[in-house]
C-alpha cells in the first residue's frame, strides 16, 4: 500500500513510489482517495505497465500505449469533483518544469468506479467547496465542448442542476445533499470524459502549480471569465443551461448574466475567492508569470475543444482579467 499522497501528483511523485509497484506486481490497483491520489495511482499503474515509457511521450494526448497487460483498476473518490474514478485523465505536473500536463487516453478509463457516498460524509468544508466547483465547472464546459454530443449534454445538464439544487446545502453539511452531489460529480465527469473540456481547465492546468492554487479553487475562479469570453459563440448553449438550472432571465443574454453571477455568489457562500489577488497571488509575481502561462495554457489539450479559438493574447487577457476581477470585452 502506498500511503499519504496528499500533493498533486508529479513525475517525481511517480520516481519515487513506481519501484514499489514493480515489485508487489499487483493484479488491480485501486486508486483510493480525492482526486490526487487517484490520479497518482492511474500514473503509477501507466507507468508500471509501461517502464520505458517516456513523460513527454506520455502527453501526447490519445497516444498512449494499451494498458491492461499486468493490472486492472478500481476507482474510489473520497471527495466530489474530479471524477478521476471515471475518467480517461491522470493530471501530472513534470517536475522539472513545473507545466501540469493532463494526460488523456480511454486506457486511463479505470475498469471500475465504486461511487460511495459514505466515502465523503466526513468531507472537510474547503475540499467540498473547491471539488464541488470543480464539478460545476466540468458540467459547463462540458456542455459548451466542441465534442459535445446529445450524450455527453444530458449527463452533462443534469449534473449541473443537481449541483445548482444541492452544492451549497451540501457545503452547509447536508447529508443528503452530499450524496447528490457525489452522483452529479460522477455524471459530469462521464461527461467531460468524452465531451473533453475548455479553456478553464487550460488555465488551471498551466497556473495551478505556480500561483499554489488547488485545481477546483482555480476552476472557481476563471470559470466566469471564461464564460465571458466564451458567450460570443455559445449564448444560446449557457442560456439554456441558465435555464434549465432554474436561473432568472428574459433573453439569452440576461440568462449567461444570471449563469455568471450565480457562480460568483457561490463562490463567495463557500468562501472561495472570485480572482486570483483575491486568492493572495501578488501583482510582482503574477505579473513575472503571466506570458509565460498564457503560451503554455494555448498548449493545453483542453484549448483544442474549448469552443472558441483562442490565441496567447486572448488567453493572457482571460488570466489578467482573472487577476484583477475584470470584466471580458473580448
Ligand atoms: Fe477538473
């Protein structure tokens, strides 16, 4: 059993446990814990199947080689959001660059999900605020994906009005509501794992390490930024999801408004901040960081089916914006 993983996983994370792998060789490996810890297990399981696989190769996304040779994998979430116990993700920073890469591929999908909500009764406030945003922010770039099928839209809208009726509760220590919730965040990530995702994910992904933010939190954050950039060919697809939410508004425009601002105020009910200096990134360090993130960020595979082409200065905009709480006009 390797034990503590607590940290978001890293190539230096996998150095140093994959020789334990190696010599239990385990018939199923069972990822157990929130979403670093099984995202740490499926890297450890890749990368014992695949010993003289390379990390750069790795990133490749839909490139990876077939996995299933020596072990299975089971999936258990003790928090609700990532939905790792579904997907066909593991999310690993290199660390020796410091990028986050997710890498994706259908043989990362484990062979079982046990989606328990005993498992999360306990749940601490903070990780059943920033997981949950994670989920909400899944369920709406999900259903703006370029992807997107008739499929992916109704796990995808169900799972958002699940969590519109039950995150807070859940937050306030609703048991009932926490179960809900623990389903809706596996419906989004049955998703997302085919509808793929969007720019806020880029921008989590290539920030996240850096600015020290917890991918949920930082999800939290640039959603609304990003549903601004994004409404200008996809209004019609926030407003129905406004919509079917139960969100206030006569025309499409007033129901993105509505969509934009029930997500602040939720954020602010949960005590997750609204923009990154409200998060305590300093204005020296973001500002010596931001070009850089924004190239890496185009890089990301979930740039590549976010709905709207995005290029470096867009992107740069997004997280300057994201920083100082600003409105997108772009
Ligand atoms: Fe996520």
């Amino acid at each position: 059993m390797i034990e503590g993983i607590t940290d978001e996983p890293s190539t230096n994370l996998v150095n140093e446990h994959i020789n334990t792998v190696h010599d239990f060789e385990p018939d199923w490996i069972i990822g157990i814990g929130g979403g670093s810890p099984m995202d740490a297990a499926k890297a450890l399981w890749l990368f014992h199947e695949h010993p003289d696989l390379s990390f750069e190769a790795a990133t490749k996304p839909f490139e990876l080689p077939e996995l299933r040779s020596k072990s299975k994998f089971i999936g258990i979430p003790t928090t609700s959001g990532t939905a790792s116990e579904i997907s066909n993700l593991t999310v690993i920073t290199n660390s020796e660059t410091g990028v986050k890469y997710p890498l994706a591929s259908f043989e990362l999908t484990p062979d079982l999900a046990i989606i328990d909500p005993v498992m999360v009764e306990s749940m601490p406030k903070r990780v059943t605020a920033y997981s949950g945003m994670d989920a909400v922010t899944h369920s709406i770039e999900a259903y703006v994906a370029k992807p997107r099928t008739t499929f992916t839209d109704a796990l995808a809208i169900e799972a958002a009005e699940i969590l519109k009726n039950h995150l807070l509760s859940s937050y306030q220590g609703n048991q009932e509501s926490r179960e809900q919730v623990h389903y809706a965040q596996a419906m989004a990530g049955m998703s997302f794992a085919n509808a793929v995702l969007g720019n806020v994910h880029s921008l989590a992904h290539k920030s996240g390490p850096t600015f020290e933010v917890p991918h949920g939190c930082a999800n939290a954050i640039y959603l609304p930024y990003v549903i601004q950039f994004n409404r200008s060919v996809v209004e019609d697809r926030f407003a129905a999801l406004a919509r079917r939410i139960g969100l206030e508004g006569q025309t499409d425009k007033e129901l993105v408004d509505s969509l934009i601002e029930w997500i602040r105020e939720l954020n602010r009910e949960m005590d997750v901040p609204n923009t990154l200096h409200e998060f305590g990134v300093s204005e020296e360090f973001f500002k010596e960081h931001v070009d850089t993130m924004a190239e890496n960020a185009v890089q990301d595979p979930c740039s590549g089916t976010n709905p709207r082409e995005t290029s470096v200065d867009e992107m740069k905009q997004l997280l300057v914006a994201a920083y100082y709480g600003q409105e997108v006009t772009i």
